[in-house]
C-alpha cells in the first residue's frame, strides 16, 4: 500500500519493439581527457564487438571533455573514417559533466558509457544492455564485486574499492554492489527525469545516480564482469577519494532532509509485482507491519534513554510526559516517510497533530500504569519502572498502529480523495501539473544533435531542455535487429 497514490511520471517499463534498422538502439559513451594513445584501439576494438556481436544498429560516442593533447583530432578521424562514431568536445573537465551532456543530446533507448582502457570485458555489454531493452530493468551497472566476477588488481584498488561500498552502504543503505566500475547503462526514459536531479560533474556522478535511483524505487541490474586492472590509470586516487566522501555526505543529508523530488522517478502503480492486489491479503500489510516495528523498537529505545535522562531531573510522570511526547514526535515523523510512504511535507502538520492523539492514548496507558504501580508500593525500583513502562508501551504500540493505519495514514489509493498535495486520482479527470507531466509522455520528442564546444554552452544546453521539466516524450522508440554483414557492406570492417 502507498499512501502517496502520486502516478508517477515515469511509464511501465516495456520491451522495446522492433523498426527501422536506422535507428540506434544503443548509444555507448567513451568520455576521454588526453587519451591520444589508447583512444584509438579502443574504440575500434569496441566497434569490431559490436558489429559482430550486437543485433541492434548502435552508435560510439566519444565524449572529449577538455584534453589538452592530440585527443580531440584522434576522435575527429575517427568519426571520419567510422560511420557509427561520432564526437562531442566540451571545454571543461569533469566524466560526469560529459556523461550528461552526450546523454542529454542522444536519441537512442539504451544510453551506456565505459572506460577507455577497457578494463571490463566486452562480453558483458550484452548482458548488461539487454535487461534495459526488455523493459526488465531501469538501469544496469557491471559489478567486480558479485561472486562470479573475476578481477585482476592490486590490493591497494581492492581495498580502496570494498571500503568505499562498504562506506556506501552504511552511511547510505546502498544495496547495489560496486558504485565505481566503469561499465553502466541507463534507460533514456529513466535518464530524462533522473540526470537533472544528479549535481555531481565528476566521478562521483555515478554513486549518485544510482542512490537516487534506488532510493525511488528502480530496477538495477548488475552484471558480474571479467575485469583487469590499468596499471596506467590516470585518476588520482586520494582527490577522487574525498570528493566521493563530500558528496556521500551532501545527498546523506539531502535524502534526510527530503529536499530531493524523487517521486519523480516513481512508476505507475500497479507496475511493480508487488503493488498488485491479492484477494483477501490488505496491501502493504507486512511491509508496514515490519517498518513499523523497527521504527517502534528505536523509538522505545529513544523513549528510554529520554526517561532515564529526564527522571534525574523531575518525577517519574513528569518525566515519562516529555520523554514520551519527544519521542512521539519522532515517531510519527518516521512512520510517516518509513513505513507507510508519505514524501514530501503537505499534511506534515495535520499528521503530527493526529500523533499527538495517539501519544494522548499512550500517555494515558504509561502514566495509568505508573500511578497503578506507585498505589502498589510507595518506593518501587527504578527496574521495576522501566519493565512497567515497556509493557505499558507495547500495548500502546499495538493501538498505535492500528490508528496509524486506520486513521492518520489510511489507504485512499481507490477512494479518489484528495490527498495532502491538494490531488485527487479518481479516474478520467485531469488533475495537477504532476499528471500533465505523465500525459507529456505521449508526445513526439525533439533532441539536441549539436556538438558542443564548450562546457558552459553543455551546461546551459542541459538546463533549457524540456527534460529539466521532466515533461519529455515517450523513449520508446522502434526497432529491428540488424545483423550488419547482411545489410550493410561497410560494417564488414
């Protein structure tokens, strides 16, 4: 069950169908800065790959953000002599930067980028694309960490490498495996409204994206990779190191603070297995049921510590009314975003207020149960306070969540209700700007094909677009498999 019955303005995700063999299915990204000697084996290397391997057509985009060597006129011979290549120069640094501006201007459905050592085994392009035509999944990143990868590298990079994820998933809760490798793949619908909301230009783009993708709930499928490690990296480990940690701890603190728009990136209800209705079972039940015992045990446990602070200071009932009205704040607070789903602060006010009631109801029981004991005896341990109080608590929990559920978050989903953001959802009326924004996927889109040639005119062409609006047109676009050797004599090369 959701509370926020928003629909979303991302469509079902769905397999890509077949069209013109023209069209690019898959557009790969190579950003380069001053690779003058490894750009050229590279892209061919990936090109022979493709042409013999992918039954799409495709298209290699090198992205040359800023190189001060021969790196820009390498990649102009290259889309010279290559059909399938094409380049773009921006006059600032920074992979992230790049990677968004050659996104931004691609038509293609599948949008990719990868290193330009080529650490990561081509074999497992396919695989990590093909999820992404399917309409299994929203994105899809290589992975040197799942159990079948094999990788070469040094223990310096290893531990580097685990610490990080590791760093990730605790600060974070990430589950994705390996933020870092360079070999992902995005669905162009899903970049549309994901990318403007990414701040991060550099090598940090990555870890960001795809936190924010999970945190709204997208599919992202990994992909155990083959990977050897460039002893000839130029990326400089302790710089690259603490700018992750300064943005770790700007999105941390953006995702608490909810000033991220991530429902956004939601899809339609309904489009997850799990939101379909089962006859008999209410919806959400268990997941609301577990949240709400661990927002409930840390809540307790909040509770106690604030009781055994306060009690120093004041008498027992005294103390148990504050501990227990600052913990109920946070409590409903928690329950609110946590267990049943609620984004964004429309309602916060009213949501608190009815948690209050509830807290009456809890005060009544806890301080009920307090005066019960100190009619029994005159002096009772402080032990014997703190077991009184939790067994008072656990039945106020048990009432708490029934109100919680029935009455301050209840399901209005099918009750076309309007809810705290001023919408109703019933069906065939034209509601806020959120549904013209899903309407406007039904549009034909237009894309920038210009090259650009300096780093402000990339930004600035990122801003002006409609996606920033998120109010692009459908990504779907037709395809046809195309097995080059048989319709085109140039991709015999």
């Amino acid at each position: 069950m959701r509370t926020d019955t928003s629909p979303g303005t991302l469509p079902a995700r769905e397999h890509l169908p077949a069209a013109p063999a023209g069209t690019p299915v898959l557009d790969v990204v190579v950003p380069v800065y001053n690779e003058e000697k490894d750009l050229q084996p590279c892209v061919r290397r990936l090109h022979e790959h493709l042409a013999r391997t992918f039954p799409y057509a495709f298209r290699i985009t090198i992205a040359d953000n800023a190189s001060t060597d021969s790196t820009p006129q390498v990649a102009a011979r290259l889309a010279a002599e290559i059909p399938e290549v094409t380049t773009f120069r921006l006059e600032q640094k920074g992979r992230g930067r790049a990677l968004r501006a050659v996104w931004a201007a691609s038509d293609a459905p599948v949008l990719a980028y990868m290193d330009v050592d080529l650490s990561t085994d081509l074999n497992a392009l396919l695989p990590l694309v093909a999820p992404l035509i399917s309409g299994h999944s929203d994105l899809a990143i290589g992975s040197r960490l799942a159990r079948s990868s094999r990788v070469v590298r040094g223990p310096k990079r290893e531990f580097i490498s685990r610490a990080y994820n590791l760093i990730l998933r605790g600060s974070l809760q990430a589950r994705f495996s390996d933020a870092q490798c360079g070999f992902k793949a995005i669905r162009r619908d899903v970049a549309q409204v994901l990318l403007p909301l990414i701040e991060d230009t550099g090598w940090f783009f990555d870890t960001e994206m795809l936190v924010l993708a999970e945190r709204a709930g997208l599919r992202i499928h990994e992909v155990p990779v083959d990977w050897v490690d460039d002893p000839d990296s130029t990326v400089h480990i302790v710089r690259t190191a603490t700018d992750d940690l300064k943005g770790v701890w700007r999105v941390g603190r953006a995702l608490v603070t909810g000033s991220l728009p991530l429902d956004r990136l939601t899809r339609p209800f309904g489009d997850d297995p799990r939101d379909r209705e089962i006859k008999d079972v209410p919806r959400g039940l268990a997941r609301q049921l577990v949240g709400f015992c661990v927002v409930g045990g840390l809540s307790t446990l909040f509770y106690l510590l604030l009781y055994s602070g306060f009690r120093v200071f004041t008498g027992s009932q005294a103390a148990n009314a504050l501990a227990l009205l600052v913990s109920a704040v946070a409590n409903t607070a928690a329950n609110r975003r946590l267990t049943f789903g609620v984004r964004g602060r429309g309602g916060a006010v009213r949501h608190q207020a009815q948690g209050l009631v509830v807290f009456g109801i809890g005060l009544a029981l806890t301080s009920g149960s307090l005066a019960a004991l100190a009619a029994a005896t005159s002096e009772p341990a402080h032990s014997t306070e703190l077991a009184v109080l939790i067994a008072a608590n656990l039945a106020a929990t048990v009432l708490r969540f029934l109100l919680f559920r029935a009455w301050v978050f209840p399901d209005r989903h099918d009750s076309g209700t309007t809810h705290d953001s001023g919408t109703t959802h019933d069906s065939g009326t034209t509601h806020d700007s959120e549904t013209t924004v899903v309407a406007s996927y039904h549009q034909t889109a237009s894309y920038p094909t210009s090259r650009f040639r300096a780093g402000e005119a990339a930004d600035a062409t990122w801003r002006d677009t409609p996606w920033q609006d998120a109010t692009r047109a459908d990504a779907t676009v037709q395809l046809l498999p195309v097995r080059p050797h048989d319709t085109d004599a140039r991709d015999l090369r």
